[in-house]
C-alpha cells in the first residue's frame, strides 16, 4: 500500500509541478487515434477519454483473446466465459448492445442470448492477431456511429500492409507461435505483405488448438451441477485475412479486404450431468455439445484526394459481413430418449460509408469539416430443430424470435475548430439517425420504426505544450433490438408467457465529461471525471393473467453512472534516478450509478479498480520484464439483494522478454502469480446462495504463457 500512495503521491506532484509549464515539445498524448472524430486524430485534441491498445501491448502481454488483451484498461470489462466463450463489453457500467463494436468501420452485431442453456451467439470469433489496436471510446458516441453508441464504442483496426512494410519497395514475412497454460492452446501465425510500385498486399493466416478457459484448481472436478471445474471443451479456429490495396494515381486509392474466421469447439458438458429438469422423466445424462462459429467479411473501398471546393477527401466503403452460430446440444432423458437439440442463428448485413473531410483557413482560426452518410441492410435468423437420434424423427423447435430484416440510414457532420494557434480545439457534431425493423409477415408482428437526432460539443485548451484541460457534452441512443421487439413465446400451459412489442422507443443517453492531461520529461498523467444520465431503458416487466405470467419489454427504466478514471506514468529513471528505462504505471477506476426508479445499484457497476505496474525496459533494447498487480475491490451491491457479494482480490502479473536479434523476440508471462482463487464481478450476476457450481465461474488460478516472434 504504501508504494502505491508513493506513486499516486508522485504523479500529483507531477501534475502540479511548474517544470510542466516548461515549453517541451514531447507529449505522450501525440498518439493517433480514429475513434474520437472517424479520422486519425491525435488524443490531445479529442475532448473525451480514448484508451487504445496497440499490437505492442497485446503482444508484451501474451494476450491470446480481446479479453486479455483489455484487462488492464480502466472502466473496460470483456464478458462472457465457458462453452460459448465472450459475450460482449462493458464500458463504464453500459454493456451488450449499448456498446458499439466495430472492425475497420464495420459495425458487428450484438449478442443473442435467449436465456437458454443450448443458444448463443456470442460475439468471439475476433483475432487479436490480426490487430494493430484496439481503441475504447468511453461515454456516448452516437453522433460518430449511431444507434448502439448509447455507453461508448470498442473500434478494432485490423492491420494494413504499410503496418509491416518499410518505405518503398518491401517485402516482409513474419512467423509467430506461442503456447497459454491457462486453456493448453497452441498457436501459429503466419504474416506475409509485399509493396510493388503501386500494389501492397498482405496475407495473415492465424491457427489456434486449445481447450477450454480453467477454472482456479480447487474447483471440484466432479459430475454434476455442483462442478467446479470447468467442462472439457476442445476449441480449434482459424482466421485468414487478406487486403490488396492498389494506387490508381496520385489522386485515386482503391482496396479490397476479405476475412474469414472459425471456431469449432466440442467436448462433454460434465456440470450437466445429472440435473433434474423438475419434471419427471427428466434427469439428464450423457450431456455434450458440439459448435461451430464462423464470420465472413468481403469490403472494397476507395479514397479520392478530389481537393474541392466541396471536400478535399472522399472516401467510402461497401461491406458484407455475416456471421453464424451453431449449437448442438446432446442429451439423454427418459422422457425423451437421446435427442439433439440444434440451434443456429445467423446475421447478415451490407453496410455503405461515405465521408468527406474539408479544411477551411480562416483569419482567426481553422476548420477541420467531416461530414457524409451511412446506411446498412441486416438480416437476422434462427433455425431451430429438435432432432430424436432413438427414432431419426426431426421437428421444428420453439424460435423465440422470427426472421428479421432492418435497416439503417444517417447523415452526419463533425466540425473540429482550432483557434488561439491552435490552444482551443473546438468539436461539434451532428448526426440524424432513421432505423426501421421488419419482422417476417407470417409472425404476425407489426413493422418498427424510429429516429434519433443526436448532438455533441466539446474543447480542449492547451495551456501549454504540456498541460491541457477538456470538457464534452455528448448524446447517445440505441434502437431497440430485434430480440427485444419480437420475442414472442406462448408457454401458457408450462405458467408463463412472453409478448413482443414492436412499440418501443429508443433509449437516450446524455454524458457530461471532464479531465486533465499533463506530462513532461518525468511522466504523464490523465484524469478524467464523467456524469451520465440514461432513460427509456428497455426492461421486461412481468404481470399476471390468471394463473400465466407474463413479461413484456417496456420503456420503464432511467438510470444514472458516474465515476472518475485516472492514469499516470513515470519515467523513474527520471524522477529517481533509477537505472535507465525503468517505469511505472498507475490506473484507477471508480464507478458508482443507480437505477433512478427504485435507487438500486446497477448489476454493470464495476467495483473500485486499481492497476499498478513497474517496467524495466534496456536501453539497447534487448530485454525488459513487467511486473503488473491489479487490486480489485469486492462488489457487494446488487439490484437484488440476495444476490452473491463477489470478494475482493488481487491479482500479480509478471511478463518479460528477450531479443537476440533484432528479427527475433521471446517473450514469457508467469500470471497470476500467487495462485489467487477470484471471480471477476460480472460472472457473479444473477449468483444466489443456492445456485450450484459457484467454482465453475472463478478465473484460472497461476497459469504461464511463451510466445516466439520471428520477422525477416
């Protein structure tokens, strides 16, 4: 404790330290970001909290999925674990839908999660690396990318040739693999990219054989509900991507990309052994899965240095996208003998993006102009059978949701004022949003639709080169889903049922932030405190109708979060004098907010989070070791006060690497050093003191990790 007070204590002093109001030329927040303005645009002049990780990073770390490689970043939570694998991400208490996910600019779909123990389709089919960062914009961002920016963005950008190739004519090969204890998975990638004149082409293949995720070793390796360990699954994937980008003439770019992405998992479901389905004839045995997930992604875009009077750059993009999930769940009951239980889901979407970009020179300031158009196309399915494999008799299962199909239309405009020599950088932002929704006709369901008009007005000051104060007012919204407007299910005779309502209105966000940043020869620092108001949250609302239950999504819920998130770094040779390229890093997140309409806590709070890193990196580059601990605090208020406290825990990291050659680098991670038995707080939602298996949803206890990097 007392070297984390003497860090916090530092960075203050850094913070408010004169030699800041020097004039140095070197800032830490140079870094390019595209999430902020949907141009590269570097952090200081964005006037809301951007965090990004690069391929550095993921790699330093070992991270094999998008969960590792966010663990450290503060107010960010990846969710979802066992058979299905990630579910979606929370930023700053928002998750599932209420946060945008996209990749290169294409929007992803959310999460389908029905409730039921045999479907998912859950958005884990993503190659950390194929990525050259990960950039989280915390707080609503509608009028950057629309509906479902309602809690913030997560914008993965995948890697592009002049990522791997030097200046001119270039050819690089690079050849990856590395083993995680944590869930027994090899893996290998393969980089190639070439520039020929005006052609640059790359290929990244990636290969990964695993096992499922760990649970901490005390779990109880048994049959049954009761399991504490985790269920034997064997996952394999495979991800290919493919760009070729070719430079017409000075004035035209033209680019295709292609990705493809697999996951084939199975194995025996042991927790389910032996659960009763509380009816007679329905004790299951001989319980095992077997899935497959894939997505495919075809693009083709083309950029225009037009220099007119209307805009200097055009750029726009055409993208088809699906993904598909399918489940097949195996059992054996006396009711029903050995069966099948296949489900499937599977998204579809072509998505177009115009955006223009004009800069105006005016006698007391400049204007960077961003302005244009998006539309999309989706269509969503579920293919429900229940297969009898004693009879080889099929019939249709019971689809909550028929098929839909929607669309999407806005325009926006983004003017980024610099004045005063560029110390006030202005941001305002307008978009308009149109969505429509149109389940099948034989459903039954009436058609929905909606529209928002969303706005955002932010600014930097740049006191000096090295100290820089912002503020942001920002709205958000989010259309309802698909699952949430047409689930429509009729189980009277089992006591309940489920109604749609195509009726409901979008949910609206309104975000105020405030921050600092400061840095100089000893370090950096970054503050950040947000205010967040949310209403018409779309809940289910459950009555009665005789002896049935029914629940029915309304609009009933408002809710508010607000918290504060801060970082530093410090050079400590520098402020020391410790051996040349030593460091250290501080994060800390607090979060707090509640349900406006009965006072309690919302499940998506985080508890207090503290991350605290020392480094040591050679001057010659050869070598350098991290030591990361991260202290969380324990979550002990719920929307339901019976639910279970999820305790506190700390957590020890230790990661190093070594560089013979400057073509070649080692890299190993000891994590979770002190074998530390820890549930992260979302796996604890909806968690009673009768719920069984409670082991089966801690993390893995010490785990170790090797990877082997070669470029020529």
């Amino acid at each position: 404790m007392s070297y984390k007070l003497t860090l916090v204590a530092s960075s203050v002093v850094l913070a408010l330290s004169p030699s800041l109001h020097a004039q140095d030329d070197f800032s830490v927040f140079d870094e390019v970001v595209v999430s902020g303005t949907r141009s590269e645009q570097s952090i200081k002049n964005i006037p809301s909290s951007v965090s990004k990780v690069s391929s550095e990073d993921i790699e330093q770390n070992l991270s094999t999925d998008i969960k590792q490689a966010l663990k450290y970043e503060p107010g960010v939570q990846v969710n979802g674990q066992g058979r299905f694998g990630m579910e979606d991400f929370t930023v700053r208490g928002m998750s599932g839908s209420r946060v945008k996910v996209l990749v290169d600019g294409v929007e992803q779909p959310s999460s389908y999660n029905p409730g039921a123990d045999v479907m998912r389709k859950n958005a884990n089919t993503f190659e950390v690396d194929t990525l050259t960062a990960i950039e989280v914009n915390k707080g609503p961002t509608s009028t950057l990318y629309g509906s479902d920016a309602l809690g913030g963005t997560v914008l993965m950008r995948t890697k592009n040739p002049e990522d791997l190739l030097g200046a001119g004519d270039d050819t690089h090969v690079g050849l990856k693999t590395g083993y995680a204890s944590a869930n027994d998975e090899y893996k290998a990638t393969v980089e190639v990219a070439n520039r020929t004149g005006d052609l640059d082409t790359m290929l990244i293949y990636t290969y990964r054989d695993g096992n499922e995720t760990e649970t901490h070793g005390d779990g109880a390796d048994i049959l049954g509900p009761e399991r504490g360990a985790a269920d034997p699954y064997k996952i394999e994937s495979h991800n290919i991507l493919a760009k070729v980008f070719y430079q017409i003439n000075a004035a035209h770019r033209i680019g295709v990309t292609g990705e493809y992405y697999t996951r084939d998992a199975k194995g025996d479901i042991l927790s389910g052994e032996g659960r009763d389905g509380g009816m007679p004839g329905y004790i299951y045995t001989n319980v095992h899965g077997k899935d497959k997930d894939n997505r495919y992604r075809l693009g083709f875009e083309h950029e225009w240095q037009a220099d007119f009077t209307a805009f200097e750059t055009l750029g726009w993009s055409l993208n088809w996208t699906e993904s598909e999930s399918e489940h097949n769940s195996f059992d054996h009951t006396e009711a029903k003998g050995n069966r099948n239980r296949a489900r499937s889901g599977k998204d579809e979407s072509l998505q177009f993006d115009l955006q223009m970009q004009k800069a105006i020179e005016l006698a007391t300031s400049r204007h960077e102009f961003t302005y244009g158009a998006t539309a999309s196309n989706d269509k969503f399915k579920l293919s429900y059978t229940d297969y009898n494999l004693d009879t080889g008799v099929s019939t249709p299962g019971s689809e909550e949701v028929p098929s839909s199909e929607s669309e999407q239309r806005a325009v926006f405009v983004q003017d980024q004022m610099f004045f005063m020599d560029d110390r006030m950088v202005v941001t305002a932002g307008l978009r308009y949003d149109d969505y429509k929704a149109t389940p099948d006709s034989s459903s039954g369901l009436e058609q929905h639709n909606s529209d928002a008009l969303t706005s955002r007005l932010g600014a930097v000051y740049h006191w000096n080169n090295n100290l820089s104060t912002y503020a942001q007012y920002s709205e958000g919204f989010r259309s309802p889903t698909i699952y949430e407007m047409y689930y429509d299910k009729d189980n009277s005779m089992f006591g309940y049922r489920i109604e749609a309502n195509p009726d409901l209105k979008p949910e609206e966000s309104q975000s105020y932030e405030v921050g600092i940043r400061a840095n100089n020869h000893l370090g950096s620092v970054e503050l950040a405190v947000f205010y967040n108001d949310y209403k018409n949250f779309i809940s289910s609302k459950t009555t009665m109708d005789g002896s049935v239950e029914v629940t029915r999504n309304e609009n009933i819920g408002k809710a508010r979060i607000y918290g504060s998130e801060f970082k530093g770094s410090l050079w400590l040779d520098e402020a020391f004098g410790a051996p040349m390229g030593s460091y250290a890093r501080l994060s800390m997140a607090y979060l707090d907010g509640e349900d406006r309409e009965t006072g309690n806590t919302l499940d998506t709070i985080a508890p207090f989070t503290t991350v605290v890193g020392v480094g040591y990196d050679a001057p010659s580059d050869a070598w350098g070791t991290a030591l990361t601990v991260t202290a969380v605090a324990a979550k002990d208020e719920w929307e339901e006060a019976d639910n279970l406290k999820a305790p506190s825990y700390t957590v020890v990291d230790l990661t190093g690497y070594y560089r013979p050659t400057q073509d070649l680098t080692l890299r190993a991670g000891l994590f979770n050093a002190f074998d530390e038995k820890y549930w992260q707080y979302q796996d604890l939602e909806g968690a009673t003191a009768s719920t069984q298996g409670i082991d089966r949803r801690t993390q893995p206890g010490r785990n170790w990790g090797i990877n082997l990097d070669y470029a020529f």
